[in-house]
C-alpha cells in the first residue's frame, strides 16, 4: 500500500467532519453569509502568502532536481494563481485592505512553516499536502451535489474542483509517495503524523471562518 493510502486514512474522519460543517453545507445552498466568505478569503489570502512561503522553503530543501522545480510551480501558484482569485473575490465583496491574522490561521501557518525549516524535508513535503489534497476532495465533493442557479460562490467552487487544480494536486501526492519510499518506517510514521496535524488544522480554519474567530481581548 502507497504511504498517500495510508496518509488518507489518516486524515479521512477529519475530512468527513469538514464536509459536514455548516459553513461547507450553506456554501453548497449558497446561503453562506457574505460576511463569513469575507472572512474566510481575508484569512486565506494571509494563509496563501506563508503557506507560498513554506514551499519555497521545501523546494530549497528537496534533494531531487524535479522536486526542487515541482515546490518552486507550487509555490508560484499560491502566490499567483490563486492570490488572483481573490483578489477578484475582494473587489467584489469591498475588501480594501488584508484583516488581522487570526488565532487559527497563525497556528496554521506558523506549523506549516516551522515544518518547512525545520523537519525532515519529506515530513514536511507530507505537512502541506492537506491544503492540496482536502481543499481538492472539498471541491469535489461541492461540486458532487446539486448545484445551485446563480451561487454567489459558484466561482470559487469550480477553480477547486477543476481539472487543472486536479493535476496540481496529484503531482503533490506522487512526489510524496516517492521521497516515502526513501523513508525508514519511523519516518513514514512522522510523515503522516504531520499530514493528519495538518487535516485538523483544515478542519480549524474553516471553524474559524464559521465562526469569525478573533484573539480575546
């Protein structure tokens, strides 16, 4: 059995949690309030410049020459491509300026980068893997059930659940399975430790959305 097998079933009662949540549920109906899209796409244009950050750092630390270009594409497309998107969701929705990070979206992104510098390359190659793999099964899974006319969320849920964020995410997925090949057993281990950290992590954000988490005062 491949390590991504392993590493999904890992991860795979979080998933099913994720889909179950309410904010999934109404961005489906297409009766998600405005203000909680706004706050999750503030939070996720704030993910995607550390997360862009954390595969920059992967791509430096990659021993193979194809894996070393593969995180530089990677992390071209969190800046660039999907960044691009968003910033048509925030003129859309007035959103002038970047909201203050929240507590959720800090513990993300700094477990993600501290991953990125600090762990076995391959661990960390298996920490950024969720944010391919789950937002991808997310996508289609919205985009599995009934559509419905004139979703003000329609366009974010076909750039997820598109053929060509498809094959982004199943190049992460081989060059996963490859550098785990590599591993010894404990590594293995440590490697889908950080793949399910992460899953959670994913659950957490879009909690956080759901419920428009800020500090305490």
């Amino acid at each position: 059995m491949s390590w991504s097998n392993t590493a999904w079933q890992a991860g795979e009662n979080t998933y099913s949690h994720i889909i179950s949540m309410p904010f999934i549920k109404e961005l489906i109906a297409g009766t998600l309030p405005q203000e909680k899209f706004a706050f999750y796409l503030g939070q996720d244009s704030l993910y995607l410049t550390q997360f862009g950050k954390a595969l920059s750092l992967i791509s430096g630390r990659a021993y193979q020459a194809e894996h070393v270009l593969e995180f530089a594409r990677f992390a071209e497309g969190a800046i660039v491509v999907e960044r691009a998107l968003h910033a048509g969701y925030f003129q859309k929705y007035g959103l002038t300026e970047a909201p203050a990070m929240s507590p959720t979206c800090q513990h993300y992104t700094s477990y993600l980068l501290s991953c990125a510098s600090l762990a076995q390359v391959e661990v960390a190659m298996a920490a950024v893997l969720p944010c391919f793999w789950i937002y991808k099964a997310v996508g289609d899974y919205i985009y599995s059930q009934p559509q419905v006319d004139d979703n003000p969320y329609q366009d974010w849920i076909n750039t997820y659940a598109g053929e060509e964020f498809g094959a982004i995410v199943q190049r992460a997925i081989n060059i996963c399975n490859q550098v785990a090949t590599t591993c010894a057993t404990a590594q293995q281990q440590a490697m889908t430790e950080a793949y399910a950290t992460a899953s959670k992590l994913e659950w957490m954000f879009w909690d956080s959305a759901w419920r428009l988490e800020k500090w305490p005062v």
